[in-house]
C-alpha cells in the first residue's frame, strides 16, 4: 500500500521560496456568459490569492450546482465541484480533515438558501475557518430563469410568469440572527475594487466567512442592479477602520454611512433596511468559537493521515 503516499503533494525545500503570479491561479478560460458577475468575482478571488501568495496546493474551492459552481474549473487550484447544496459538508469536511488548507466555497442564490438553507444555517453556527460566497443573482440561471428564494416579490420568471410570489429572503438578515455567525459581509460584482478587499478582508478572518456577492445575469436579470450600477448615491457604504477599507472609493460612492461591525444589533438593522443597496462589514467577532478547536479529536498531518491509512488497509491485505 505504500503507493498511496503519492496521494500527498510533497513541496521542495526549495518550493517555499516560490513566488506566484496571477496566471499561477488562472485554470481554463471561463465559459460563463459575456458580462456574467461570475467573471469579476473569479478575476478578484485570483487577484487575492496572488495578493496573499496562497499556494494552489493548499488551496481549495468547493462549489455546488449552479452558474457559479463552474468556479473551481476555472481556478488553477484543487476544487471539488460537488452536488446541489452541498457544497458547505463538503467543504467542512475537507477543512476539518486538513486545516492547514485554505477553504473556500462558492454558491448561487438557489445552492446556498434553497436546497442548501440547513447546511448553511450549520455552517454558519459550526464557524468553522472558510470563506463562504454567495453570488445572487436573484434568479436560477442554470436552469434558464427560475425563481428562486431571492427573487424580488412580482418578478416574472418561467416558472412564476406572473410573478414571483413572496417576498425575497434577505440573506444577511437571515445570516445575522444565526447563532454564533462571526463575519457578514455584502459586496457587489461592479464594484472591484470593494469587492477584492471584502474578499480579502473574509480570508484573513479566524472563523466562517460569509460574503453577500450582488451580481447580474446578463440574460435573466439585466435590469436587477442597473439602477444602482448608473446611480452610485443609491449605494451606500459603511465605513469603519475596523470594517472593509477601500482607498478613494468615497469620491465614486460619497453615500457612506459609519457603522461598527461589532455592534451586531446595528448590522441587523441595516441589513433589514432594504431601502438603500449596503456594501460593507456588517459584523465580525473573531472571539465566537470555532468547530475546529472545540471538537475533541487528535490532530494529525497529512503525512500522518497517510500513515495511519496505509496502517489500516494493511490489516485487510491478503
């Protein structure tokens, strides 16, 4: 069984040294549609691991089923493209098995709060250290204009031509009443340069990153953020030196708001004011514990892992 040891990537000394360049991230050219949100949250999430010289062995992105689960495809990275909502166990169970890896996972508005809405709900209570990102387009896109739990109430989808019928579910509303949640964050995909230092912001958290992407399908719903995309004042931002920092964005966005992220009560206010469109920190606690630390279970290495495994399925070689 010792031929399994090659299921561990083994770095050079020399490796350590590396240095890394955007193209280092950069997988097969993405086949989502021209304008597709997903292209500015893929170039951002690139330009942050090059930013933070993240290596693309210990580097994971997990998706579900949806437009934006193509995502680890087209990262030059390990990925798993999983099954529809499932993409937070899968993710989890990779992040407690091997911790030393940086975990990130990619959704749509269907994977995440719809089928998925249990498996989020526990990951935001388990806290365990990843970077969650929901990419809303208010809309099933995959499957050609569904609607799905985001959709605004009296949209007209293919399957609800008159309309939708609810009221959408605010995801950071729902996000900020779960207990234990310790980072809530919205961003929007025609804003870059907030968008990168948001996503950087949720890497360098200690704990469950949850990150509200607002984007736009060019086919289904062109028209969901195009107000905002030509008006910059219905945008507001919130401001703190604890919260997202993004240098001269006041001149383009002077709608700014200053809000503490530690004050949770505020951020479930402004999340459930949906009069004006946030981008920002609505809450971070980095001292809410983490699945990782409080489970009662011996940590081992990789190399170990192999080891005990090879140790096992040896008791059953013939």
């Amino acid at each position: 069984m010792s031929d399994s040891c090659s299921l561990l990537h083994v770095l050079h000394e020399d490796e350590d040294d590396r240095h890394f360049e955007m193209g280092d991230y950069q997988g097969p050219t993405a086949r989502w549609c021209s304008g597709c949100g997903d292209h500015s949250v893929l170039a951002a999430a690139q330009r942050l691991l090059t930013d933070e010289q993240l290596k693309p062995e210990t580097t994971v992105f997990v998706s579900g089923i949806g437009c934006s689960s193509r995502f680890p495809h087209y990262m030059k990275t390990y990925g798993f493209h999983g099954i529809h909502g499932r993409a937070l166990p899968v993710a989890t169970g990779v992040k407690l098995t091997r911790p030393e890896l940086d975990v990130f996972v990619v959704m749509g508005d269907g994977d995440c709060v719809s089928i998925g809405a249990a498996h989020w709900i526990h990951a935001l209570r388990y806290n365990v250290d990843m970077v969650a990102l929901l990419l809303d387009n208010n809309i099933y896109g995959l499957t050609k204009k569904q609607t799905s739990p985001t959709t605004p109430q009296g949209y007209k989808s293919n399957t609800q031509p008159r309309g939708s019928y609810l009221p959408a579910m605010n995801p950071l509303e729902a996000t900020l009443g779960v207990t234990n949640a310790s980072f809530v964050a919205q961003t929007a995909e025609w804003v870059p340069a907030h968008l990168f230092a948001t996503l950087k912001a949720a890497h360098q958290h200690r704990g469950f990153s949850f990150v509200r992407i607002l984007q736009r399908c060019p086919h289904f719903t062109p028209d969901m953020y195009s107000e905002a995309v030509k008006k910059p004042a219905l945008v507001q931002v919130l401001t703190h030196p604890e919260g997202i920092r993004v240098e001269g964005l006041e001149q383009l966005y002077p709608n700014q708001v200053r809000h503490d992220p530690a004050d949770i009560h505020a951020a479930r206010e402004l999340a459930e004011d949906a009069s004006v469109i946030r981008l920002g920190l609505f809450f971070r606690d980095e001292s809410r514990p983490r699945y990782e630390e409080t489970r009662a279970l011996g940590k081992h290495t990789a190399r170990e892992k192999i080891d005990l495994l090879n140790e096992e399925f040896e008791r059953y070689a013939v």
